[in-house]
C-alpha cells in the first residue's frame, strides 16, 4: 500500500548512536542529521538534532544519592521537584537549555519539594540539574 493511502502505516522513526572523537567537553553540542534512502529515490533529509554532552557522574554507590522525581513531563506552566529523600541539605535546582546556557536557578533548603514557574520559558527540551554536596543529578525536561 502507498504512503499517502496508509498515513499511520507510513510513520515512524529513526533511532542512532554515537561514538564521539575524543576532546568534548560538556555543553559542547554535535549537530546531527541523517539521509535515509528508499530503493532509488532521492535521499530524505531528516531534520537536524543537537547532541548536548553532559555530566554524568552516577556510579552504582550513587544510584538513590538524590533521586528526585519531576511532574508533570512534559509541562506547561509550573513543575514540581520532589526530593526523594529528607536530608539532602542545600540543593541547588538548574534549568538548563541545549546550548548549556543557565535559564533559571532556584534553591531547596527546607523540605523536599519545589514547584517552579516555567510559564517564561519557550516551548522545547531543557535539562534539569540538581547539585549538592559536589554531586549532581541531572533529568531531561520538555516544556509544551
């Protein structure tokens, strides 16, 4: 069956790894497109993606150090951190965009949760970082 006579049937997506060169550093960012062949038709060109490197400094020992949950996700207006644990002390909350740039910075210093007002902040994919005690946790955000 044609494309355009099974639209559903036509839809999917494109899945791919990288293996970078060595000399990245985080916040670098590697832009990614790809051409996807069908039998002896032109090439499609898929739009361009940004590989955003970032710190990820979890070991095994750190798998619950910090655990945080973050809803809802994707969000409109407002996000809520919660902190899955009591005694963290000072956390630093981060919201951070694709080109690594700082948008928005808050603290947790009582409790263990946080709602954070987004409603300034353009539709898209932005990281969110906690920090304390010289560790961090870092989850992917998408604003609608």
């Amino acid at each position: 069956m044609k494309s355009k006579d099974d639209v559903e049937g036509s839809q999917g997506f494109v899945y791919f790894r990288i293996k970078p060169n060595p000399g990245y550093s985080i916040g670098d960012i590697i832009p990614n497109t790809a051409a996807i062949f069908f039998d002896f038709n032109a090439p499609v060109i898929t739009n361009q993606f940004d590989t955003v490197f970032v710190e990820d400094n979890l070991s095994v020992g750190d798998a619950n150090f910090m655990a945080f949950d973050m809803f809802p996700n994707p969000a409109k207006d407002k996000v809520t951190i919660r902190l899955n644990a009591n005694h963290f002390g000072n956390v630093t909350v981060h919201i951070i965009d694709l080109q690594g740039k700082r948008i928005l910075e808050q603290y947790i210093s009582e409790g263990n949760n946080l709602e954070l007002d987004i409603t300034d902040l353009q539709s898209g994919l932005y990281f969110v970082k906690l920090n304390t005690n010289n560790k961090s946790r870092v989850k992917k955000l998408i604003i609608e």
